[in-house]
C-alpha cells in the first residue's frame, strides 16, 4: 500500500508541475469518489457469472482541451473490491496456486457437487485515457459523453473465496493474487452532466461502462486446472465488466 500512495503522490506532483506551464483555460483537474458494480463473464459454458461485486473508484482526473469542446482525460486512482462471483457447474480443483493440493476444499474427489461458487475481489490501480466532447452550456449545466474509454490496470491486493457443491468448509478472504493477471486492460464510454458552481469550478457526475479486453485470470491447464478429476484442455477466459457512477469535482 505504501507504495501505491508513493506512486499516486508522485503521479500528482507531476500533474500539478505541468500545470504552471500550461494555460488555465486548457487544463482542468478534479477528483472523484465514485460506488461501481463489476460482474464476471467467462468464455467455458461450465463456468457462469452468478453475483456481482459493490466498489469504489477514488482517482484523480486531469484534461487537456486541445479544441472548442474538445480534451483528452486522463487521471490516476484506485478501483477497489473490482470482480464478482463466477459458479462452476462441476466440481473441481480451483485455486491451485494458493490452497495446497489436497486440502479437503481443494480435492477433486471430495468436489463432486455441482455449482461450486468462486468470489473475486481485486484491486486495480488504474490509468484511464479518454476523448471527452462536451455541449455548450445551458445555464450553469454542460453535458459531456466521453468514447472511447481506454484503461491500463495493474492489479494490487487480491483475495477471493470458495463455497458450495461438495466442499465441506468454506474458505474466505484467500489471497489469490497468483491466480489474476497482474495486468487489465480495457475500454468503454461514459456520459454525464456538469454542473458550474463558481470561477470555473465544477461538480460533475455521470455513468460510465468499461469492459476488459484480457483474461484476468489465470488458470491454465498447465497449473493444474481441473473439473471432477478431468483437467481442462484449454483457458477459459474471464473477464470483467463495470458500471461506474462517478460523482467529482473539476477545478
């Protein structure tokens, strides 16, 4: 954690250099604090989306108008508790890189029930680049839709839990970082309304979409992937969708 406050300091001090040499009318930095909802999807018919996860986005924003109505976004931020529920239709062996082979929650034999449930919860520290349009203003409001939505992740913290067909205890708050991809990249769009308050600085708040371009798992066949005692042939790939209601503020 230390040093992801290290990084987004640096990030800011960065930012805020950058500033002096630019004209006001053409930068404009912000924060957000935004709740998201991100859910799973997998390309195996065995492995299903079953709940999705509450977040929090907290991020830096910063935009370069390089036209009339016209920028680039950008910022740097947390995506906290990122992921959701995925449910295996046959029992297996899941998480072979962080329950050892064996244990009674991790033996394919002692996992023949069905509808064996897999939670995620990630932490990405994100880098987002967007081409943000905007409205002329009506009143004290402007909207703004913002396509596409292009964003770099890097995993932080991960834990996840194992429950249901066949296992006798329930495991929670497992530290699975070895079974996520240490990097996400994704795209989306978003739109919403600004609101001016005073000399320039505004609240906004709006809903934005993103969806992950890679697999975030990782579980192949070579690292022991298996349902019911049959090791599966291919990677199933999983991704992960989010909706965002971000709420700032723009100076």
């Amino acid at each position: 954690m230390l040093k992801q406050i290290s990084l987004i300091s640096a990030a800011l001090l960065i930012i805020c250099t950058s500033v002096t040499a630019q004209d006001a009318n053409n930068f404009r930095f912000g924060i957000q604090i935004s709740p998201s909802v991100s859910w799973m999807d997998t390309d195996d018919n065995r492995i299903t989306s079953q709940g999705a996860a509450l977040g929090l986005k907290l991020a830096t924003q910063a935009e370069f108008v390089f036209a009339d109505k016209y920028s680039f976004a950008t910022g740097l931020g947390f995506h906290f508790n990122s992921g959701g529920t995925l449910q295996s239709q046959f029992g297996g062996r899941f998480f072979t890189q962080s329950i050892n082979e064996g244990e009674p929650f991790n033996d394919p034999d002692n996992l023949t029930g069905e509808q064996v449930e897999l939670d995620y919860s990630i932490q990405y520290i994100e880098i987002p680049l967007a081409l943000k349009l905007r409205t002329r203003e009506f009143g004290t409001l402007t909207y703004y839709l913002e396509a596409p939505i292009f964003t770099l992740g890097f995993r932080g913290k991960t834990t996840g839990g194992l429950s249901g067909g066949g296992i006798t205890e329930s495991i929670e708050d497992l530290s699975i970082k070895q079974e996520v991809n240490p990097f996400a990249f994704s795209w989306g769009f978003g739109g919403g309304i600004e609101h001016s308050i005073l000399d320039g600085t505004r609240l906004f708040a709006g809903l934005t979409f993103q969806r992950m371009f890679v697999d975030a798992t990782r579980d192949t066949a070579a690292r022991g992937y298996v349902y019911s005692g049959r090791t599966a042939t291919d990677d199933p790939t999983a991704t992960i969708n989010s909706l965002t209601l971000r709420l700032g503020i723009l100076f």
